[in-house]
C-alpha cells in the first residue's frame, strides 16, 4: 500500500507465537511482501500482438518500448494509434511464492492502481474486478496460491467501449456531454468511466486513451495483523493555541489484538500512550497526541512566506503476542482558512486563504498530467516543473480535476517547496451519473485519496470538480428546463452528499468547495448551484477571452480570486522539431492544425497579436514560421502579464464594489505534448516567455504601470511581512535612444506588509509634454522602485502606445559572446537600439537562461544560462539565436 507519507519503518514484528497457529517465530521478522512489478506478457484479445510489458507501466508504453509502434507523439500518431485503447487487453505474469509466505494466515493481493475497468485472474480463479483508476484495489488471496508457479492474469476492457456501455446503460436520461468538440480528436463518454478524464482528448491535449497497471503490484501477507497507513493531521485550537496531531492508523487485523500505542514527537518533548484494540477486519483508529505547550513548534510556510521545516513523529505499538509495530512519518504543522464574509463597501463576500493566520495571496498556475503515460513522468520532471515554479515565484498550483491525483512524490516535493496545492477531485466539464455503483467506487475513491493526501501541509483545500457548477448553472449542454431538477439533484448527490461529506468527516483540517469557478458559501445558499458562478463578488473565477484586447485590463473582471485564465501560445521549434518534418513546418500546414485542440486557436492567437504587432512576413516560410511561433510566445506573456498586474494590484481595494483580489492562478503551467496550448512550460520542461514574464510578475515586490482616465499610476505591490517604504522612479525612453530622456521620482510612500499601493501618478499628456519631445508613439515608460538601500523588485515597463504603430523602434542588430562562466555560461549582448521581448534560444541544448524575453534599453546585457546536458561554448555559440519583436517583420 503506497504509504501516505515518508514513512521510514513500517512493520510488525512477532516476537513470540502464542497467538500464531503457523509455528514460532524464533527471530523478528519484517511484514512479508513480495513485488509482482516487472516484466509481464501482454496481449491483445485475438492475440494478434503478443509483447512483453513493464508493470507498472500501460499498453501504449509496452507497444512503444517493444518497437510495435512509433511514438504516439509524433506527427498524427494519436489519430493513428486509436485502435490501441479499441482493442482488449490481458497482462499476464507467473510467480512462485515461498513456503514462508503461504504459511501466513492472510496474504492479500494488493493493485496500487489499475486503469481502467479489468477483471483478474489467480491460477484460474476469478479474484475480483476494477472499475476505477484512482483507487487502490487488493484481494484476499490465501486459499487461491500454489505451490510452485502461479498464474496471474488481469484483463482490460477498452476503456473507450466500456465507458460507451456504461453510457448505453444508463438508458433513463443522457448524462451530457457525449462526445467532445470535432477539434479534439476525441473519444466519447469519458465522464462514465473513473479514469483521467484528459485521457479521451482535452483542448490542450490528444486522445490516448491509457489502458494498463499503471502502479505496483504484490503481495502482502501476515498473520496477526498489519500496519496499512499511517495518516496524521495537526489541528491548531486557536483558544488554548495548542497543537494536536491527530493520527489514524489504518490496520488489517486477522484476530482482534489488544495493547498499547505511543505516538511521540520527540523533538517537541510531546509522547501519549494509548490503548489500543484492533478488531478483524481493516479498521481506522484515530489517536490524538496533544503537543507540549511549552515548546514553540516550528510552523509551514508558502514559498516567500517563510520555511517549510517538519517534525518526525514515531508510532510505537506493543500489542498481546507479544507484537509490535512502529512507524516513523513527518509532521509538518501549519494551519489554513479560507475567509468567507463580508467586505465594508461591497456586496458579496471576500474569498482568500489564511495560512497560520495570515493572509496570503496565492500566485501561481494550474497543474495538469505531465505526460498522457503515466508511466513516463520521472521524478526528474516533476523535481524540474515544480522547481521552475517556485522559480517564478509561485507559491501555489491548483491540480485541475481533469488529470489525475499526482503520484506521492508531487505533494512530497510541494511540501519541501511551500507551494500551496489547490487539489480539485478528478471531474471535469461534465455531467457525471450517479447510480449506485459510480458512487459506490467514487465514495471508495475519496476516502483513499484524501486518506492518502492529507497529511501534506501543500494540500490547502479540496474542491469537488472542475467547471461543473457552471456547466450547469449557465447550460453548457443544452438540458432542457424540465429536465434540470435531475441534474441538479445528481450534483447534489455526487458533490454535497457523497464527496463532501466523507471529506469533512475524513478531513476537519482544511476547507472544502464543492466547484470551481464557485460562488462558495453564496453558492451554498444558492443550492449549491449559483445563478452566476462567474460572479466576482463572490468565491473563485474562471475568465477567458481571446477576441477582447488584452492590453486593456478593463476586459478583465476584477474577481476576489483568479483561478483561471489564460492565453493560448506556440511552443518553440525546438519542442516541435522532433515530432514533425519538414512539409509540417508552417502555420497553414496540416501539422499545425492537428495539433490545435481548441476550436480556432491558431487565428485568435494571430488576432489578438495583431492588435498591438505586426504579424511576422519575412519572404522565407521558415523564418515565418519560428517568427510566427515567437510572436505568439510575445502575445501570451505581455496578455497574461497585463492581467496578473492587475489582479495583484487590486488585492487593496475595492472599486464598484469590486476587489480585494486575493489569488492569480494562470491556467496552464506545464503541457502533455507538443502542441500550441495555455501553458507556460512546454513539454519537456523548456520555459516560454511567459514562464520567464511570471519571475517577474509573481516576484515579492512588484511595480505595476497602468493608465486610468488619462493618467499613469504606477502600484506597488508587496508579498513582505514588513512595511516598506518605497518610491517609484520613472523613466521615459523614446524608442530611437538608449539612453532616458527623462526620469521623475515620487515621494517614499508606506507600502504595508502584504498590500497594494498606488504611489506615482502623473496624466500622461502633462508628462509627456514636460519630456523633451515625447509622443505616445515614440516614447515607452520604464519604471522601478526603491528605498533607501536601493532598487527592490524588478524594472517593469509600460507601452503607450501600440507597437506596431510606434514609431521609431530599429533594428537592435544585437550582437551575443557566450563565455563559460563559475556556475554555467554566460551570454553577453550588446544591442544597438531599445528592443523589446528579446528573446533568447539556443536550439537543441536543454537548459534555461536566468531572464528571457526582456526589454532591452541598455547597450550591453549579460544573461545566465544554465545546460541540462553538457555543452561547450563553441556549441551554444553555433546554436544561439537572439530575435527581437524587430526582427520579426
Ligand atoms: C486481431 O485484432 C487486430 C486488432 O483489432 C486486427 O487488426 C487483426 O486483423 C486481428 N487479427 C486476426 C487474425 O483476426
Ligand atoms: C472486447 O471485449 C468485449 C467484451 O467481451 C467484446 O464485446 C469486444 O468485442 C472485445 N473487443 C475485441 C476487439 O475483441
Ligand atoms: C485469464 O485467466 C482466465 C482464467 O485462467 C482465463 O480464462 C483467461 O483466458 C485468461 N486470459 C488470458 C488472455 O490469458
Ligand atoms: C479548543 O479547546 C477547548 C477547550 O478544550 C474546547 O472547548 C474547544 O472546542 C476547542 N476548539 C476546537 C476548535 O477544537
Ligand atoms: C513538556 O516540555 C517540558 C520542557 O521541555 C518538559 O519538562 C515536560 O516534561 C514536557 N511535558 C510533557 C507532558 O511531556
Ligand atoms: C492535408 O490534409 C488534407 C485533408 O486531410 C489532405 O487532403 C492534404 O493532402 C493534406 N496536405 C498535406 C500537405 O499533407
Ligand atoms: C541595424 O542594421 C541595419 C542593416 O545594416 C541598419 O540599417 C540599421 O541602421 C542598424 N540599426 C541600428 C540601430 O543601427
Ligand atoms: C558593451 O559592449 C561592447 C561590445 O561588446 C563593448 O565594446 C563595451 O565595452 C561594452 N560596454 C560596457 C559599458 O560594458
Ligand atoms: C512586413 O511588414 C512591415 C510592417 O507592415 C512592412 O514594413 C514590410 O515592408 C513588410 N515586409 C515584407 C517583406 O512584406
């Protein structure tokens, strides 16, 4: 059973045999397991294709290591390998078991995770069926092994015709929607089967439809009993400001057994022993070990906020038998709120976090799979994206319900890193069936997964699915008005009734959303489904819109907490290269199309790029096409910037009685393959230029520029624990000179810990006329901030007008020496004009630079980078490339 946290020592020692009819045990002897992972047989139904198959592992996986099939990434090969998830198929492996562990009273088969709907055999026995890729299954499996060698085989139903019959089955009312939009490539019926519901197809991603053991499989066998998982959750009372760490321990027991339990938390000076009785059956105990409150404890932090230190606590059980069983788990003590009430000059209600009892702003992205095989998500990319997280500054990733619940390491890293988790349950953009059955797997489902999660300090609060509230409250699907009482009534059951429930008993730690976007405790008067999930006055948004002007942050609603939003880009050539050739290399091709998941993609980027760029047009297809790739790179870093900006510079105040914005989670961080889509790393862990504009705007302190009825302010924004006190200098450039035409300075202004400021205002005539002949056109404002020691937080920039009808941006001609630095390389620039988005790439080589995309408006600039794989400077300066907005028409 994957164990909940790091636990250490789980195991059970036997150290007399009175209570075992199996004979003495002479030595102490850890808990038998024996791990069927490895090699197995694979085959598919009419044994056309027979392979060999790693477990854990999936059939796409096998076929592709085997040779059977090229890589489902390339080119159209999605669409080319459907029949893979259309087929059956069976995995089959033989093992011979010691005489030791079949002389145990009970040996279970235990199935880590098995996607999807599969039925298993045990030397010919029916041993039991699954349903569900989120759960844990395990079978009793004594009476079933053998001598010798055992035969063991599971056999997958497609996963596509499965969720099909299901369908079909559910006769009474169509559970919408079918099938999704033409664009995807999709297969229909996802939300009938528990899997990862992207799987089928998603806006950003194919349709691989997996099929498989994805996770480990073994047995475990014992005789008394044994230590299944250890979950612990500290509870804060805030009355006595005392911490307790509740601890439940999950044991099989084959008899019931009496004794003892010690849980201790030595470093704090806190050990309680308890009594303990252990009934047959698998059974929950729950503990609570009051901490000493003569010790300080050492408190969790986000990322920005503080630390992440952690306590070990020690389980110790001395049980008849004489038994014993000792566990070793981290304890990480931190508190979390969500504040719901009301906000003097507004209607609605505020919507943010409080950790330890300090509000937090939430800035970062949503998390979606990081690869459509399971199987091939190393710890090394999860290390990689999680890392360049924390490295723009995030300190929070909401895991979107249409993937799946991350594998432990995820949650171990996010716990390391302070990035706070927003951890939805796995139900998306759909209506979803309630009979008995569904949620009878649903219900099994939760309870292991939030059994499993709980104890991580990352997981902030859960949220019930994805846009499900709003599917239904602004009808997505088209249910007729008869009809919708059924369908509320299934949301009620499935969400309030089911999940929700068996969360709030399994969990007291930290809050529960029944959706998102959601109206929260609005909602729940509401019935649970608002009238307008989008509202802003109310919990979480989600806000999408590629045809409005970007540039303009009026288009945005001024939300109590940005969940999602987001712009499409291209990932570079680089990523592109090696899943396609050539006739695929431009932005008419049939590649290019293929690739797009969301219905007229490409020409809205091209659209809303054009409203402030001219659209690239060198006479070469190839240049286009990679000038093309960039400038949608530009187009989504300045449009997701302009509405980040705005959102933390709202979180101070209240407009209309609108603000107080407290979290900007930019839809997407990472990608499944290579394909235009909303996120800021591409697939492979290569950063777009957005992922490099987010260092910036997610940085601590942060000067925003806007214009307002004419005049430019410029905020300042700070994440400290301190008051600060800053001034904004202002600088305006004309676009024809390297050097500022002139600088103007405000007054130091108190910047109050975590708060938005506005310090500098100036109408942008009256400023422009005081500048030696500054235009709107010719001229552009950089701006930072300062305090006695110094600049603090980025230089940050404001256009005033459009580029592409600015007037008087050059060719840079910029001009690049890359030398071999202490650390990594070092690339040195010099430019002979200001240039905007310059942007850096050094083709093939891996790695990433210390700043991107940058606007240049100093003749020479020296940029970090730091290779994943060795190179040398003779390969980096064959390789690198420096494009500039002006270089690109
Ligand atoms: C076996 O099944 C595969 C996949 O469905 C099919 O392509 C093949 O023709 C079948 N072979 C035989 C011998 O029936
Ligand atoms: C897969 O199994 C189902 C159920 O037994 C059967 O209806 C279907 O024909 C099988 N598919 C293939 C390709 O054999
Ligand atoms: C799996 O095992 C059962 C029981 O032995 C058997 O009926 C079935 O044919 C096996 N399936 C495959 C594909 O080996
Ligand atoms: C805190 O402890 C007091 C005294 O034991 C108790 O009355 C109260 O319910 C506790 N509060 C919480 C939130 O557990
Ligand atoms: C609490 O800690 C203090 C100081 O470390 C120690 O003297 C005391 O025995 C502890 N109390 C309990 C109940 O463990
Ligand atoms: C693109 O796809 C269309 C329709 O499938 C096809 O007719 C055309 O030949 C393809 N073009 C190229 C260059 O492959
Ligand atoms: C860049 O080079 C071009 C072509 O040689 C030249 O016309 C242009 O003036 C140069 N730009 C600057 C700012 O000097
Ligand atoms: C800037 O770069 C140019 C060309 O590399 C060099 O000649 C010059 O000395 C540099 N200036 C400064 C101030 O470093
Ligand atoms: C590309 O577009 C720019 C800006 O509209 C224009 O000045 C230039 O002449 C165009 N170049 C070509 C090759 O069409």
């Amino acid at each position: 059973m994957a164990p909940s946290q790091e636990v250490c020592v789980v195991f059970l020692l036997c150290a007399c045999c009175a209570v075992s009819p199996s004979g003495c045990f002479g030595t102490p002897e850890p808990r038998l397991q024996l791990s069927l992972d490895g090699k197995w047989t694979l085959t598919n139904s009419n044994s056309s294709v027979s392979l060999p198959a790693e477990v854990p592992g999936c059939v796409h996986s096998a076929l592709l290591q085997q040779g059977f099939i090229q890589d489902p990434y390339f080119r159209f090969n999605d669409v080319s390998y459907r029949w893979i998830a259309l087929d059956n198929w069976t995995y089959t492996t033989t093992f011979s078991v010691s005489p030791e562990l079949r002389a145990r009273r009970r040996v279970r088969l235990v199935f880590d995770g098995v996607d999807t709907a599969a039925s298993i055999w045990l030397n010919g026995h029916a041993v039991g069926t699954t349903d569900n890729m989120f759960r844990q299954f395990d079978f009793p499996v004594s009476e079933l092994l053998q001598d010798g060698e055992n035969a063991l085989n599971v056999s997958f139903l497609s996963p596509v015709l499965y969720a099909a019959e299901r369908s079909r089955a559910h006769s009474a009312y169509s559970v919408p929607p079918d099938c999704p939009p033409a664009v995807q490539k999709g297969e229909c019926h996802v939300n009938f089967i528990r899997k990862e519901q992207s799987s089928f197809s998603w806006d950003w991603g194919p349709a691989l439809p997996t099929v498989g053991l994805w996770k480990g499989v073994r047995l475990e066998a014992f005789d008394v009993l044994q230590l299944v998982r250890v979950s612990s959750v500290p509870l804060y009372n805030s009355s006595l400001r005392q911490w307790s760490v509740q601890v439940e321990l999950l044991v099989e027991a084959v008899q019931e057994t009496n004794g003892r339990v010690t849980l201790s938390v030595a470093e704090l000076d806190s050990e309680q022993t308890f009594p303990a009785r252990f009934v047959p059956g698998k059974t929950e105990s729950s503990f609570t070990l009051h901490i000493n409150t003569s010790r300080p404890v050492k408190l969790w932090w986000p990322n920005g906020h503080g630390d992440q230190p952690f306590y070990r606590l020690a389980v110790q059980g001395l049980l008849e038998g004489p038994l014993t069983l000792s566990a070793d788990v981290k304890v990480y003590f931190r508190t979390v709120e969500l504040i719901q009430e009301p906000i003097a000059g507004s209607p609605g209600l505020s919507f943010y976090f409080r950790i330890n009892e300090k509000p937090v702003f939430l800035k970062g992205s949503n998390w979606i799979p990081a690869h459509s095989f399971q199987d091939r998500v190393s710890p090394a990319m999860l290390k990689n994206l999680l890392q360049s997280a924390v490295d723009a500054n995030m300190n929070a990733l909401r895991v979107w319900g249409g993937g799946v619940y991350e594998q432990d390491l995820f949650y171990s890293l996010c716990d390391e890193l302070g990035i706070m988790i927003w951890q939805d349950f796995m139900f998306a953009c759909a209506m979803y069936p309630t009979e008995e059955d569904f949620i009878h797997t649903v219900r099994e489902e939760v309870v292991q997964q939030v059994r499993r999660l709980k104890p991580h300090p990352s997981v902030v609060v859960w949220s019930g699915n994805n846009e499900n509230e709003a599917a239904l409250a602004t009808d997505w699907f088209g249910i007729p008005v008869s009809q919708r009482p059924l369908y509320l009534k299934d949301y009620v059951t499935l969400y309030v009734n089911n999940i929700r429930a068996i969360v709030q008993e399994e969990d007291p730690s930290r809050p529960f959303l029944v959706s998102s976007p959601t109206n929260g405790a609005e909602s729940e008067q509401e019935g649970w489904v608002a009238a307008n999930p989008y509202d802003p006055h109310y919990g979480d948004t989600h806000f999408y819109s590629y045809t409005l002007d970007c540039w303009d942050w009026r288009t945005f609603p001024r939300t109590r907490f940005a969940s999602e939003y987001g712009f499409q880009s291209w990932p570079s050539f680089s990523t592109l290269q090696p899943v396609s050739i050539s006739e695929d290399w431009s932005y008419s091709s049939n590649f290019t199309s293929h690739r797009q998941h969301h219905e007229n993609g490409n020409e809205q980027m091209l659209q809303q790029a054009a409203l402030h760029f001219h659209l690239p047009n060198a006479s070469d297809p190839m240049k286009r096409f990679t000038d093309t790739l960039y400038l949608t790179q530009v187009m989504q870093a300045q449009c997701v910037k302009t509405q980040t900006e705005f959102y933390r510079r709202s979180q101070s105040e209240i407009i209309d009685g609108e603000g107080h914005t407290m979290g900007a989670l930019y839809w997407q961080l990472n990608d499944i393959w290579q394909a235009p889509s909303w996120s800021s790393i591409e697939f492979g862990g290569k950063w777009k230029m957005l992922h490099y504009f987010a260092q910036d705007f997610f940085a601590p302190i942060l000067p925003v520029g806007f214009e307002d009825n004419g005049a430019l302010l410029i905020y300042a924004v700070s994440d400290l624990s301190n008051d600060l006190k800053l001034r904004a200098v202002v600088s305006l450039y004309m676009w024809t000179k390297l050097d500022p035409v002139c600088t103007l300075k405000s007054e130091l202004v108190v910047v109050s810990a975590g708060s938005a400021a506005a310090i500098f205002k100036q109408p942008v005539a009256a400023m422009l006329a005081g500048c030696g002949g500054c235009t709107r056109l010719s001229c552009l404002v950089v701006f930072h901030l300062e305090d006695a020691s110094g600049q603090r937080g980025p230089v940050n920039h404001h256009f005033l007008s459009s580029l592409k009808e600015a007037q008087g941006i050059q060719r840079p001609n910029i001009t690049a020496k890359v030398e071999e630095g202490t650390t990594g390389y070092t690339v040195t620039l010099h430019s002979a004009a200001i240039a905007s988005f310059v942007w850096l790439e050094v083709g093939n080589v891996p790695g990433r630079f210390s700043s991107n995309g940058f606007l240049m408006v100093s003749r020479n600039r020296t940029v970090g980078f730091t290779p994943w794989r060795p190179t040398s400077v003779a390969e980096l300066s064959t390789s690198l490339t420096v494009t500039s907005l002006r270089d690109v028409y």
